[in-house]
C-alpha cells in the first residue's frame, strides 16, 4: 500500500474518503507510512440518521435466527479473507502470526458464537424475561416483562490493541438484537477493522446502514447520538471520563458502556512451593500474559500476588522464561514478542515502567537483549519485569497500568492482606487464582469476585483445558467495576440486554399469550 492511499469510510450505505490531508498509519517495526485516514468533511448526521432509520429498521424486521444467520455469513467472508488480515496485523500492529491469531481468530469465534447462540432464538422477535406474574387475587390479569431492540444505532469507540476482536466482539450481540452497528476504530491500527468491514459490505450480506465505519477523528460522533442509541467505548479512563460527561450521556441518557483501565492480578496459594505444580502454572501464565501481543491487552497480568517464601523463587523463574523470549521484526520466525503499536506508546511505556520504578526493583530487564530485525528506532519494547517486597507501603504500584509487556510482583504474609493488596486496584477486569485446592479457589472467588469481572482460577486439574487468563472467551463476562469501567460485554446471551430495552407489559393472559407467540424465553 502506498503513502498516498487514504481509506474511505463507509457511512450512510455508501463508501465515503475524508477530506484534508489525512492521519498516516505506521509500521511500528520499519517506521514506513502504510496508509491514511479521515473522517473530516463526513456528514455525520445524515449519515446517523441513515444507519438508524435504514439499517435498523431492516435488522428489527428479521428474527433472530434470521439475524444469526447473518452473522454465519460473516464469519465465512472473514475466514476466507484471513491471510490478508494477517498481513495487514503483521505491517499495522506489529505483531507475530500467533499473537496476531489472539485478535483475528478471535474475533471470528466470537462472531460464530453468536451465531450458534441465535439460531437457538429462532422465529421470535423480541425476548421474554423471567415469567408471568399476577397482579391481584384474579389470574385474569398478569405482566411480562418483555425485551425489545432499541430503535437506534450502536456506536462503538475502540481501542487500538484488538482491531478485529474489539469490532467483532461488540458487533456480534449488536446485530444479534437487530440494531446497527457504527465502529470508529483507534487510527493507529484502523487500517484491518477498515478492511474487515469493508470485505463485509462488498459482500452484501447485511442491509445497507447495518454496519458502518468512520476511520481517522472522533470528533461529532458523541453529538450524533439520541436518546434511544447506545455508546460503548473501550480505552483510557480520561477518554470514558469525556465520554461520560457528555451531553448525549449526561442529559439524553444514551445507554454507556465502559471499559477502561485494569490492573489485573495473579494470585498462588499460600501453601503453594516452588516444586508444586500451582507455582508453576503462575510462572508460565505471567510470562505468557507479558508477552503475548507484548502486554498490550486490557486483561493482562500487571500485579503478581505470591507468599513471602515465594518472591525470590518466583523472580527468579519469571526471569528465566523472560530471558528465552525474543523480541523484534515479527516477520522473523524465531521472534516471540512483536512491537507495541506506535511511537507513542513505546513512549508511554518507557515513561510508566520509569514512575513505577520509584516504588519497586527491577528483577529483569530484557533490554539488555539485542532486538531481532529490528532496531532502537523501532517500537519494539522488551518485557520488564519488577518486584515489591513491601506492596502494601506502595501507592503507584496499585495506580498506574503500564500497557505493555510489564509486570510488577509482590510479596504478602497472609491471605487477608494479599486479597486487600488486590482490591487496592479499585476495581479490575480479571484476577486469576492458582491453587490445587478447590476450597482455597471457591474462597478466593467469593472474596475477589465483587472487585473483578472474572475470577481465572487455574488448578493441576485443569492445567491443559484452561483458556488463559487474559482471553475473553464470549461465554464468560468481559468488564469490570470500579477502575475497569463499571462496564459489562459478553457473558453469553447476557450481552443483548445492553441492546434491549425491557418493558412490564400488563395485561390479560389472553393478550400475553398472543405476545408470547412472537417472543422466546432469555434462557441465561
């Protein structure tokens, strides 16, 4: 792709290229501009009042089946497409074939999970929820809370670390419920979400103004917005405070949701050793979680919580598996670890690894290692790992997520103060346990549970079936209270309530039962 390529936005149910000069995109190994993008000169309100009006209306006339079956289309289009979207990850994010893997087939086992999950739904137009209930002595006159799409679109705000599963995650449910879909991507890896969708629309599987994609600014997107659309936003917590503030927000009560920082935990057992196989199952998931798409998920490990007796065995095994992985030009087979996204972020998490430094060591430092084709001048960032052996002293430690291959361990000397180390995070997306004894896990989770998303517990038993600790698997909740977000994806069929509005609709057993003709059960 040359410099002088600008990718057109699609808004409106047609194919739109911004104006001006445009934003460029970036290899984040080679430092080559790969293309451009813009959003300025777009009609944004036209191109709204389209998706809404057009898209939506053709979506809520469809069943649920009929929409999974959409949905099916989709991933066929996307799996046939998949070596080109592993090209464009390798040149836009940097990152190896398998990390890559982590975002695109990802994003597509998500999209077939709702399929599946629909189908279930089959003919029914609208969901039932929970059952009749009577409202006097006379049975004659009961309600039903029921669930119907809301009449409006989805705009979705999205991050830069997962181009593919960040759109596809949040899509699937979206067009599930019959509403449409406007994803304005991160700029600086826009460029596969782009061709995602754009291989979609020329595929003409979904009415026109069902998916839409505005690539470069995100300026006059939020004053869109109506009372019956829906936000969700993924990234920082100043950008969610911006977003939360909002007129369309704060005045419209357009329906929000957040995902933003999270430092998230590990905690061993404090009657794990270092020859059990719960201390090794924490070694190999930290290193993992540091590593894989270079630390850059929301869901990695940032804070590893081990027994006082455990700190100097487990810095020194971390260490050891870090010191066999390489980093650099993920094009190199023998490379491991790929590039942060951009400059910039090399940037920030040079200068979060320096702020965090002031409160903990250093156990190992990979930038001793020379890079693998590549050099100082790329965005490649080796992992870091850094120690506490007095936490609960800390205030940064507990504060700032560093988004890249970091993590910082610390020691505690009862169970008590390590579950009030790790509420010290204000709230996270996952915490993960590991431990071989179910009563430690069942005990952690209760206590954990409240300040967590989702609780991982990894135990001997489940060593080889266990799906990781950082991947969100679209059966189980995706968010967080508190820091995270207060924001709730995922979790199965749960996630079309945030695009259903529910209503009581009281009346005689006769009319329900008309209504029920046309609806099915939310089976959770």
């Amino acid at each position: 792709m040359t410099t002088s390529t600008m990718l057109p936005n699609h808004l409106g149910g047609q194919w739109v290229t911004g104006s001006g000069a445009g934003t460029p995109l970036f290899d984040p190994v080679l430092g080559t501009e790969l293309a451009r993008v813009s959003s300025a000169g777009l009609d944004l309100s036209a191109g709204f009042a389209f998706a809404r009006e057009q898209g939506g209306a053709a979506l809520r006339a469809l069943s649920y089946g009929e929409r999974a079956a959409l949905l099916g289309a989709i991933v066929k289009v996307l799996q046939a497409n998949r070596d080109a979207y592993y090209e464009i990850a390798t040149a836009n994010c940097g990152t190896t074939t398998k990390d890559s893997a982590v975002d695109i087939d990802g994003g597509i086992f998500t999209l077939g999970y709702y399929a599946r999950q629909g189908e279930a739904l089959g003919s029914a137009h609208a969901l039932l929820d929970g059952e009749r209930i009577r409202m006097g002595k006379d049975p004659v006159f009961q309600t039903q809370h029921i669930l119907s799409p809301t009449r409006g679109v989805a705009l979705f705000i999205n991050a830069f670390n997962f181009p593919s599963w960040g759109l596809w995650e949040k899509a699937a449910p979206a067009l599930l419920s019959g509403v449409p879909v406007i994803v304005k991507p991160a700029t600086a890896t826009a460029w596969l979400t782009q061709r995602m969708v754009k291989d979609v629309i020329d595929a003409g599987i979904l009415p026109p103004g069902a998916l839409s994609v505005v690539c470069g600014s995100s300026a006059g997107l939020m004053d869109q917005l109506q009372p019956f659309d829906v936000v969700s936003f993924t990234g920082s917590a100043e950008t969610a405070r911006i977003i939360r503030s909002h007129p369309a927000v704060a005045e419209r009560s357009v329906r929000c949701n957040i995902e933003a920082d999270s430092l998230n935990s590990a905690l061993i057992d404090p009657a794990a050793t270092p020859e059990s196989e719960a201390f090794g199952l924490l070694v190999s998931e930290v290193v993992r979680e540091m590593t894989v798409k270079s630390g850059q998920k929301c869901t990695a490990i940032r804070r590893v919580f081990v027994p006082r007796a455990l700190f100097d065995a487990a810095a020194q095994a971390i260490g050891a598996k870090l010191a066999k992985t390489s980093v650099g030009n993920p094009r190199n087979e023998a490379v491991r670890t790929g590039a942060l996204v951009s400059q910039e972020q090399k940037a920030s998490v040079i200068e979060g690894i320096a702020k965090l430094r002031t409160e903990a060591e250093v156990l190992f430092d990979g930038s001793s290692t020379a890079l693998v084709d590549a050099d100082a001048s790329s965005a490649c960032v080796a992992p870091v790992l850094l120690g506490s052996r007095e936490p609960a002293k800390a205030k940064l430690l507990h504060a700032v997520e560093v988004f890249g291959p970091v993590a910082t361990l610390m020691a505690y000397d009862s169970i008590e103060e390590a579950y009030e180390l790790i509420r010290r995070g204000e709230g996270s997306l996952v915490c993960s346990v590991y431990s071989a004894d179910p009563a430690f896990i069942a005990a952690a989770s209760l206590e954990l549970g409240s300040a967590h998303g989702r609780v991982h517990a990894i135990s001997p038993d489940v060593a080889a079936s266990q799906s990781g600790h950082g991947n969100v698997m679209p059966m189980s909740l995706h968010g967080g209270p508190g820091r995270a977000g207060g924001g709730e994806e995922l979790g199965g069929l749960r996630a079309l309530g945030f695009y259903h509005r529910r209503s009581a609709v009281q009346a005689s057993s006769a009319a329900l039962d008309v209504l029920a003709a046309s609806a099915v059960a939310l089976k959770l």
